[in-house]
C-alpha cells in the first residue's frame, strides 16, 4: 500500500467495490483499473500571511476517472485533509456519477488547512495559488471542481476568476457552485439538501409510509446537513436534533428550521437560539430516538463504538462515507434501512451538472426547471438502486455500487485500454 490508497476511508471504498464487483459479476481488468486513479497530484499552496509570514499548505487533485466524461467533484478545505482522503472521495465521485447516470467522471481535491483560522485575504491567497497549481489539469472540458467541505460559492468565483485571468477570457464552466452572478446556476445551493430528501420520500414511498410526522436528527447544520433539515421541515417532517461540529440541540415535539436557519447564519452557532430545545452532544444526536437519521458532516461518524446506539430505522448518507465498514454491518444487522451516499447526496453533482450545462451553451435556467429535472433524476436512480436490490436481494450500498459499476464496465470496455 501507497500513501494514497492506505487511509481507511479509501480502504472501506475498495471493500464496498470489490463485495459489489463479486456480485455484479465484473470484469476482473475493469476491477483492477477502478481501484486506482488515473492520475494524482499533490501540491504545495504557499501563502504570505496577514502577519507577513509564510505557510505552506498541502493541496491535492486526484481525478479518478474519465471514462464518462470530464473528471468531475468538488474542493475540500480541512485539517485533516490527507492525499488517501481525497483518492477515496475521487473513486466515491467516479461511482456516483456513473449511478446517476451523468456524463461525468470522478476526482476530488482538497488543502489541509483549518480556513477558520484564517482570514478572507489570507483564505483568498490560498485559493488563488492552489488554483494555480493546479490549473494545468482543470478545466471546462477536463476537470471541473466544485463545493465541499469549508469551500463555498465564494471559493469557486475566486478559482473561476484566477483561472480565467490565466487564460485571458472569462471561462464560467471551469468550476460549478458559483454565485448566480458569475454562471452559477439557481438551485445549487440547496440541492446536495434537496436530493437528499427527494430520495428519502421515495424510499418512504416504497416502504409506504408517509413524510408528514417522520421524525429527523441530522449531525451537521453546514450546506448539506441545514438545506436537509429545510426540506424536511417544508414537506412536514419533525426535524428533532441537529448539531454541528459543537453539539447540537434537540425537541421532540419538531425544531423551527426556518428560524433556527435565521439564527444560525447571523450567529454560526445554535447558542441563543430562543425557541425552546436542550442541549444534545454529538454522541446523542446519533443516538436520538427517530425515524431517519441524516449523518451530514464527516466520514466515519458513525463507527462501531456508536452504531449501536443508533435508534432510527432509516439512514440517509447525507455525508461521504459517513459508516465505517463495522458500522455499516451493526445496522445493516439492525435491519435499518440505508439511502447509500453515492445516492443520497447526489443531488450535488446532479444540478453541478446543470450548472455547466448551462454555462456552456449560455442558457439559464429557472429553479422550478432546476428542481424538477434533479427531481427526475434522483428518482430514475433511487429506482435503479431499489430494483437491483430487490430483485437481487441485496442491501442497498452493494445495490448501487453493482448498478454503479455495470454502467461503467460497459463504456471502459467499450473505450478499450489504451494502447491496446
Ligand atoms: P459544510 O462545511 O458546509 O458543513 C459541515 C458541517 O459538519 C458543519 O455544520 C460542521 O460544524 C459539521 N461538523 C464538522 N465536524 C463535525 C464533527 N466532528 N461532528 C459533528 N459535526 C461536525 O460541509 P457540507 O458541504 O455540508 O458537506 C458535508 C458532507 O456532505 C461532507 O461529507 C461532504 O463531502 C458531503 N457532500 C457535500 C456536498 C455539497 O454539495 N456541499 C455534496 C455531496 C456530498
């Protein structure tokens, strides 16, 4: 094992890979090319601090897989940020979006680096420079990073921008998650959130229960854990606990979203929230007694020291990877049910798609136009994903992966290996 392929995360990806390759009977020279990268680049980010200083920060770009299109995934900003992490997040992409049915292929990128630390200046100066390390390889017809973990719109117009003074022409479609005013597409912000739920309604759907009442915790209020809870609250769903990196807080009865949404992005903290609730740290949030449980934060939140406590009888993987490989076999055991996050949070890279659709014709769209076309999509896949499993009567995450991996064992073998 490498420094890239030697993480957990990574790990845990190729034993979901190989349990569902065993399955869906693929190809084993298909098996062997998808555990690895296409290609891997790690970078140093110099930055000249406010204090006039200089720090060096490690910054990656794994792209994965082209078969299917541009390489395609988002740009991370976190401490703990390693190369394996990333490799892992950039298979994860490739397998989404060949579930979802994109013409898409897979990469991730990320700088270790804890941004609340530092300032705009000094967090625009990172981005700046690791853009131009890594421009070579980006691109609106090679790879096309977006949004993740501690980067925002606000981050992709600064690539946009540092990227297109380089080329000397505005180039919209060299990343998605952009604000409106520069490319970026209406819907997007909310739609990794909005997919989300759009699933979970199918699922309850088949299982034939209603999403009025269905009571939710969800660990993380950042883009995806917060536009989860707003969704759910908007189609009459009981958001009881939430939490963020600091604890959380919790009422049976239903948390106001749309006013705790308010508070939260004056304050970034649920401290002072004046609607009733207590105080719940992040073990309880994942042990709430609920129907769903949205873990939306980081991978590995759930491990085997805490699925047991898990009370909900459905998991929806709002995050990437959030269940260990354990974690993932105790509820299975439970007979919880599991929306996997190569589905589940698919939404994401559904409306990146439309973003860069949209920017290369130069053709926008409304939101109700947005949101029904992710709609569309979420539900073709959830489908795809439930139909294999039943009829194969398997779990879900192997489910997906199979139908994951068929669709691009049929186009690597119809593209061949090059030279021959
Ligand atoms: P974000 O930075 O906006 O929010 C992350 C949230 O998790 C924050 O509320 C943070 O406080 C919380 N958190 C961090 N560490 C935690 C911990 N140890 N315990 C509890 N909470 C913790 O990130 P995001 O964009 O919402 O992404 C969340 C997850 O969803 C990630 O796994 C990401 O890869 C995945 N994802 C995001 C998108 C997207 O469009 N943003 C798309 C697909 C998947």
């Amino acid at each position: 094992m490498d420094v890239l392929t030697s993480g957990h995360l990574y790990q845990n990806t190729i034993n979901i890979i190989n349990h569902a390759a065993e399955i869906a009977g693929i190809d084993p020279a298909i098996r062997t090319r998808v555990g690895k990268p296409k290609r891997a680049i790690m970078v140093s980010v110099p930055v000249r601090m406010d204090d006039h200083t200089v720090k060096v920060f490690a910054g990656y770009r794994v792209q994965h897989s082209q078969t299917l299109g541009p390489f395609k995934g988002g740009i991370r900003y976190h401490k703990s940020v390693t190369f394996s992490e990333v490799g892992a997040l950039a298979m994860l992409m490739t397998f989404k979006n060949s579930l979802l049915g994109l013409p898409l292929g897979g990469a991730k990128g990320g700088v270790a680096v804890d941004s609340s630390t530092l300032s705009r200046n000094e967090l625009q100066s990172l981005t700046r420079r690791y853009t131009s390390e890594i421009s070579n390889f980006i691109g609106p017809e090679s790879d096309i990073p977006a949004p993740d973990v501690g980067t925002d719109a606000q981050t992709m117009a600064w690539i946009m921008d540092s990227y297109s003074q380089e080329k000397g022409y505005a180039v919209p479609g060299v990343v998605t998650g952009k604000p409106v005013e520069i490319g970026g597409s209406l819907g997007r912000v909310g739609a990794t959130g909005l997919g989300a739920i759009f699933c979970l309604q199918e699922l309850l759907k088949v299982l034939d229960k209603p999403m009025a009442g269905t009571t939710i915790a969800i660990q993380g209020f950042g883009n995806v854990g917060s536009h989860a809870a707003l969704y759910a609250f908007e189609r009459g769903a009981k958001v009881v606990a939430v939490s963020d990196v600091s604890g959380g807080i919790a009422n049976e009865k239903g948390i106001n979203i749309p006013k705790l949404i308010e508070h939260y992005s004056t304050k970034k903290m649920f401290k002072g929230f004046s609607e009733p609730h207590g105080e719940i740290t992040n073990d309880q949030l994942i042990a709430t007694k609920c129907d769903v449980l949205i873990p939306a934060a980081l991978d590995g939140a759930i491990d085997k020291e805490n699925a047991n406590s898990v009370q909900a009888k459905i998991v929806v993987e709002g995050a990437n990877g959030p269940l260990t490989t354990d974690a993932d076999l105790i509820l299975q055991k439970k007979g919880i049910k599991i929306i996997p996050d190569i589905l589940a949070n698919g939404g994401g890279v559904i409306v990146s798609y439309f973003e860069w659709v949209q920017d290369i014709s130069a053709f926008f769209w409304d939101e109700e136009e947005v949101n029904a076309n992710l709609q569309k999509v979420m539900q073709a896949a959830f489908k795809r994903v439930w139909t294999f499993a039943e009829k194969n009567k398997i779990d879900t995450r192997t489910a997906a992966m199979c139908v994951s991996l068929k669709r691009l064992e049929k186009a690597m073998l119809l593209r061949g290996l090059y030279p021959r």
